[in-house]
C-alpha cells in the first residue's frame, strides 16, 4: 500500500508543473514533506525497533547467564569437637576469634558466643560442606584437664555429638579484574537494608516502568535553576544497568540506552530478580587492587561482620558509602561519611522505617568500622602456593578465577600460627649469638600429619606475609645428616644382617673418585670405632654412616629415598651418604612422613575436598596409604631417631619440650655450616625446619646449634601425642649386650644382637672407645650381596602425585 500511495503523491507533484497549479503546487509539496515524514518516522521506528532486539539480546544473556565471575574460596580445617578430644576453653575461645564471633552476654543469635571459666556457650553458624549442611546450633561445651568434657544442646533441634564449626576463609583467588563480591539471594537481604535504600535511592521503584519520568523531570527543573547537577533521577534499574553493562562516560548516546536497556530489563524480570542483582553488583569501595562489590562483601569489609548482623548505623553507612565509595569512604573521610550517615538515618525516620527514637540513638553511635574484614588474601601467602600448585594439575587458571569453587584445605591455624612464631622470635636470638645484622637469616618450616599426610602448616619466610620466594617449597639445599636415617633403615631392612647393637666402624675412609680422593671425616674431627648402630645414628658419626652406606651400596641409598618419598633425581656417589642431596623443606617432610608413619608413604596433600558454586563436590583429594620398607625396619629406626634426643645432638629438646613428650628426630648440618636442618615427629605430627642464608654463605650454626631450636619452639606450643612405645608385630624388646634394651627383629633377635655384619674386618664391639685419626684403619670392605628389592624397593610402585607436580620423576 504505501508505493502505491507514494506514487500518486509523485503524479501529483508532476501535475502541479502546469501554470494553473500554482495552489496546487504548494499543497502537493506539503503533501510530500508529510509522505517522507511518515517514511523518515517508520524507517527510525524500525531501526529502533531492530536496534531495541539487539539491546534485548545483550541484556537477557548476561542477566540469564553467567552473571558474575566469581572467586574462589580457599578455607582452612574446620575445628571438630567431641567429648575427649584434647582442647582447652582457651583455644576454642581463639578459634571463635578466628572466626569473627562476636562476645556478648546472651547468646541469642549465630556467630556469637560467652565463655564462663571453664564454660563457653556459642551460637554456632550452619554451613555447607562436602558432604552435607552443618546446621546452626546453641551448644554450650565444659572443659576439664585439658580437654572437652562435655557438650550440651540447647536449642529445640536434635542432639549434637560431634560439633564442626565452620572453616574459617584463608584466601580468594580472584577473577583477573579483581572485582570480590559474596553472592547474597533476595531472602537474605535484611529488610531494614533493602527499606533504606528504597527511602535514599528510588522510593517508587516497585511502581516505575524502569524509568521515572516525574523524577526526570524535577531533577533537570533543580539543575537548571542552580546551574549545576544538584540531583540526579537514575532508578535502580538504570543505576544496575550503567554498572552492569554500560561504561561511566556521560554521553547522550549512554543515557539513551540506559533508559532503554532498563525498561527491557524491567519487561523481562522481576522486581525482586532486579533488586537482588543491584545488591550484588553495586560498587561499594576499594580494597588495593580489590573492587568491593555488593552489600554482602561491603558488610565483611567494614564491619567484619554478615550482613544479618548490621545496626541501623551500620545499615545507614553502607547506604551512606553507595552515593560515592570515594568521597564518602569512611576510613579515609570519617567526618565526611558520618555526615553522609546521619542525613540517611534521618531519612530512614522521616519515611518510617525506624522510629525518631531509634534514629537519635544511631545517629550517637560511632562508625563502627573493624579492621580485617574481608582480607583473606594475605594471611597464610606461603601456604596457598602449595594449594594453588596442587590445584593447577586438576584445574585452568581461568576456572580458578571465575567458578566461585570452594577449596577446603587441610591448614591448621593454630599450628600455623605456632610454626610462625617460633620462626619470629628465634631467629633475632640466633642472629644476636652470631652476630648477624638483623634480617640475615632466612627459614621455613612444614608441619604434617603422621596417619593422614595433610599438612597442617607451611612458612615460607620469616616474613609470613611475604608472597615472593618460598622456601619451603623451593629452597633447594643440601641435607646434611638428615640422610642418615635412609642409611640406617636401609640396614634395618636386612634383620639377618643389621639390628640397632650391630657394630658399624666408625673409621677413616679414603675414596678416590676420578683424579680426586674423598676423605670425610667427623664433626669432631675423631674417629670412635666400632659403635652400635643406634649409637652411630644418635651421635650423628660421618665415618659410621659412610663404612655403613658403602657396605650396603650407594645405590641402595638412592633407592630407599626414593622410597620413602625423595622424588627428584638423586645422583647414586659417596658423597650422598653425608647429605650431599638437595631437598626442598617439603620433600624432606614427605621422607620423614614416611618413617614416622611407619613404613607406609601417604603422598603429602594441602586440599580435603573441593564444591562448586552450588555446593556440588568436585574432585576429591582421597587419603592415600602405599606400605614401601618393612614395618619391623621403619619402628626400629625411629627408635634409634629417639635416642638422638635422649643422648644425641638433639638433648637440648629434653629441656623444651614437655617431659612426658616423646619425639624422634635428626639433625642436619652442611659444610661450612650453610645449611641448619632438624626434622622429626611425635606420634601424630611431623615437622621439618630448615635455617640459612640465601646467599648460601656460612650461618656458623649446627643442626642442633639452630634448626633444632625453632623446631623445639614450634612443637613446645602446639598439641602432640608421644611415640608409642609398643613395637609392631614381628619387633620384641630385648636386652642387648652392654645391658641395653632395644627392639629387635625377634626371628633374628639370637644372632643379631651384636655381631658385626658378614663381610666386615672385625666382629669385637668397641662401643666407646675414641681413636685418633691417625689410628690404623680398616680399608673399605665389598658390599655382601644384596637381596632381590621387593615390590616398589625403587620407588616407583606408586607415583606420589602431589610432590611430582613439583619435581616431577
């Protein structure tokens, strides 16, 4: 229809050519200007009608898809409590610390908590694990001598027996534009928060298409009579749909589609759908590189505190801080902001959402703010290395950023905390003794669990908060004597040959390798001749561990560290015998894992399990338990690992640590004293400390002048069950000669109390007698012949896939 009509506009314009049609003329253009204002009207109506789709796509797909990138959440172990378990009402009041409950006088709400002596009652907060919800529950938990005595539910729910707090958040790994925010659904918005900021921002949004034409119009009546933007008449949707989807450039062209793209937003979804997305996007502040976005993130940032939680000041701030995060930052700007926050709470009273009684009272109470809310990112930096490297053989970088995954981890606070501070308060001392400027000496330290293989705590630095170089899992240096109980296991292996009385010769030995003769010689610069074997390990004799690895064969050294966890490639010479191996603090752990837990290797892990966004579990992190060197081997050589603390290089630990604590460990020292080490365990805990310098020049400490010092400091201040004394099947407890009682293989116990090994230049035990360097030696004897390895001897069984990703094969 309209070319047709189009034509005979145009036949009219060509009659009107006649000289007759002069008044025809003037209708006939009229007539023309009216057609192509009809055509110019439907063409832009119709460019606007396609362009209207294309805003609609964009709006319907982020706001239906994927809407925010969200981090993830990296949690520590969650305190567990049960009747007997070993905790005193002081350290469940620290955790409640940890965990931002609140002391009050009555317990009438989640996250809070009131201690009466030897009493606490907590309102504990429900949360979602792996495998189910923790609910919330009033509890109240007795101690006595040192541990829980009972626990009583006081609420109407059932009966709790065994209470798991909530871990607490020890770091975020955030999406590449660092924006933070915790995602909050609309039924956990407070009402007090969503009525103020209807009152302070768009009182008629439950009405208005999306725009307010009245509030548009009044404010350019306001601005022009003060010749300057006095107020504005954005809507929340509008508000939402500039942060969401539009930049802050104020252009005509980003002001029409604001308008647009909120009432298509407004068209497509609910109120309720629109309000709950402003508050989860909306910009509250700055954290350094952190954007802070939402109310949910803002209430941890300034109050350290869930939203639920908030006062009418604190509601009136937050509502205060969103007119400008900048200008009315509190913590840069107090006056300014709580100026803001007083003119919000008398409009909170003037629309009736509090009573002028209730405003007057808010309006007198400070700002409130705490410190530490929301920064988890730097707490533990040295641990959440070893989780992001663990996480990267599952997971892309990018799913890291942006799935809003739960990571639980296996980090102990407490532990970690006392792994810090021995560190902190030890190494200024060891400086002053030594006369180093302060800051000279560098150290880490691992903790792990003997039956689980988590590890508890991991300090890269002196500085924990340091993100840089972490020793820990990095700091690559010579063991020293650290080796030695790989040497002497290695002999425990073989009960028809070796028992801890067997006597080693603690001689002069002389290699020569290539054009070069090695000739190791004793810390004390004495050789002591044939020793026990259990005496050679605790008094930490070179020449004892260099005849006795030389019998067995190097190679076999090689392969029983590997065994026991060693994963890099260790080059099978001498010179390993004294520690001429290069472990990180973390591999040594993984060794030493391996003895105390009996023979069995549990590959070392920093994450239990991992949730997506919904709660859903993700890959597991399972315990796993590998036997690699004989029970019967693995007891008695920690059984010899005592005796260097009962009479070894380690008795300074006696005097530290508590009487009734019994421990087992090895010293470690490197030439020229670079390197101090001291690694060893209780019966459920195992720590490795490494002390140095990192320009690898002399620190002129011992293992036992050291390491063994902050060692002893960490493991004096944390819970520790003792060794067990009862030795596995197949070991007996017999008296030796010298009159020492000792665990023995008991299908060898008769002939191998004393004897030296087949193959070896004398069978006479010379327990203490000390001989100059000078003395006549033994040469070096053949190794006897090996036994065939046994399954997995080399270490290859089972791939130990944690540290591979580290070291690799």
């Amino acid at each position: 229809m309209k070319k047709p009509q189009l034509s005979r506009l145009l036949s009219c314009s060509a009659r009107s050519n006649r000289p007759t049609g002069a008044r025809l003329q003037g209708g006939g253009l009229w007539g023309l200007v009216f057609a192509l204002a009809i055509l110019f009207a439907l063409g832009g109506l119709s460019v606007l009608g396609l362009y209207a789709v294309q805003l609609d796509d964009i709006v319907r797909s982020k706001f239906e898809g994927k809407r925010w990138a969200l981090p993830a959440r990296v949690y520590a172990r969650p305190l567990e409590l049960y009747q007997g378990r070993a905790l005193s009402s002081d350290a469940l009041v620290a955790e409640l610390k940890r965990l931002k409950y609140l002391v009050v006088t009555e317990v009438d709400r989640p996250g809070t908590y009131r201690r009466d002596g030897d009493r606490v009652r907590v309102n504990t907060q429900g949360f979602r694990f792996w495998d189910g919800v923790e609910r919330s529950a009033l509890l109240e938990i007795a101690f006595a001598d040192g541990q829980v005595a009972s626990i009583t539910t006081l609420d109407e729910g059932p009966k709790i027996a065994l209470v798991r707090f909530e871990p607490a958040l020890i770091a975020s790994i955030y999406p590449t534009h660092n924006e933070d925010r915790v995602l909050l659904l609309r039924a956990q918005l407070p009402d007090l928060l969503v009525k103020t900021l209807l009152a302070v921002e768009d009182r008629k949004f439950y009405q208005h298409p999306g725009i307010d034409p009245k509030g548009i119009l009044r404010a350019a009546y306001k601005n022009l009579m003060a010749g300057r933007t006095v107020e504005g008449a954005s809507t929340l949707t509008q508000q939402l749909v500039k942060n969401f989807y539009l930049n802050q450039q104020r252009t005509l062209e980003r002001k029409i589609n604001e308008a647009l793209m909120a009432m298509l937003l407004e068209l497509r979804y609910t109120k309720d759908d629109i309000l709950t997305a402003y508050a989860n996007e909306v910009y509250m502040g700055q954290d350094g590189s952190r954007g802070i976005h939402g109310f949910g993130l803002a209430s941890r940032f300034y109050f350290d505190r869930p939203l639920s939680e908030l006062t009418v000041a604190d509601t009136a701030l937050l509502i205060a801080v969103l007119k400008g995060p900048t200008e009315y930052n509190p913590r840069r700007n107090p006056e300014r902001a709580l100026e803001r926050r007083n003119l919000v709470i008398d409009i909170m009273a003037h629309h009736q959402v509090i009573a002028r009684t209730e405003a007057e009272q808010a309006k007198a109470a400070p700002l409130g703010l705490r410190e530490g809310g929301a920064r988890p990112s730097g707490d533990y930096p040295a641990f959440v290395q070893l989780v992001r490297r663990q996480l990267q053989r599952d997971y892309r970088e990018e799913d890291l950023r942006s799935e809003g995954l739960k990571i639980f981890t296996t980090l102990d606070p407490p532990v970690q905390i006392a792994a810090e501070r021995a560190i902190h308060d030890r190494l200024p001392m060891l400086e002053k003794q030594r006369g180093f400027r302060d800051g000279t000496l560098e150290s880490a330290a691992v903790v792990t669990s003997v039956a689980q293989g988590e590890v508890l705590a991991l300090v890269g630095s002196r500085d924990s908060a340091f993100e840089g170089f972490n020793r820990a899992l990095d700091a690559v240096r010579s063991i020293g004597s650290a080796v030695k109980p790989a040497i002497y296991l290695a002999a425990l292996e073989r009960p028809e040959e070796y028992s801890l009385v067997t006597s080693i010769p603690d001689r002069s030995v002389s290699l020569r390798i290539g054009t070069d003769v090695w000739e190791p010689k004793n810390y004390d610069r004495r050789v002591h001749g044939d020793v026990p074997l259990y005496r050679a390990l605790a008094k930490s004799y070179n020449l004892a561990a260099v005849n006795l690895g030389l019998e067995l064969g190097v190679e076999e050294i090689a392969q029983t560290l590997r065994r026991l966890g060693a994963m890099r490639q260790i080059n099978a010479v001498p010179a390993i015998l004294l520690g001429s191996v290069s472990l990180a603090p973390i591999e040594l752990a993984q060794v030493y894992q391996t003895i105390a837990a009996g023979g069995f290797r549990t590959p070392l892990r920093a994450i239990r399990e991992i949730l997506d966004s919904s709660g859903r579990p993700l890959t597991r992190y399972p315990l796993a338990v590998e036997p690699v060197v004989r029970g019967d081997a693995a007891f008695m050589t920690q059984w010899a690992m005592r005796q260097v603390v009962e009479q070894g290089t380690a008795t300074w630990l006696k005097q530290r640590l508590p009487e009734d604590l019994s421990v087992a460990g090895k010293t470690g020292t490197t030439n020229d004293l670079r390197d101090s080490w001291f690694a060893g365990f209780s019966g459920d805990k195992v720590a490795v400390v490494w002390v140095g310098r990192d320009n690898n020049q002399p620190t002129g400490l011992t293992g036992s002048s050291g390491a063994l010092r902050v060692w002893g400091d960490l493991m004096a201040s944390i819970d520790n069950q003792p060794l067990s004394d009862i030795p596995p099947d197949g070991v007996i407890m017999a008296q030796a000669c010298g009159g020492v009682t000792v665990p023995v293989n008991e299908e060898f116990a008769a002939v191998a109390a004393c004897r030296r090994p087949s193959g070896s230049a004398s069978n006479e035990t010379v327990a203490d007698a000390d001989i100059s360097e000078n003395s006549a030696n033994d040469e070096a004897q053949p190794p006897p012949e090996r036994r065939k390895p046994a399954s997995n001897r080399d270490g290859r069984g089972a791939r130990n896939l944690f540290l591979s990703d580290f070291y690799g094969d």
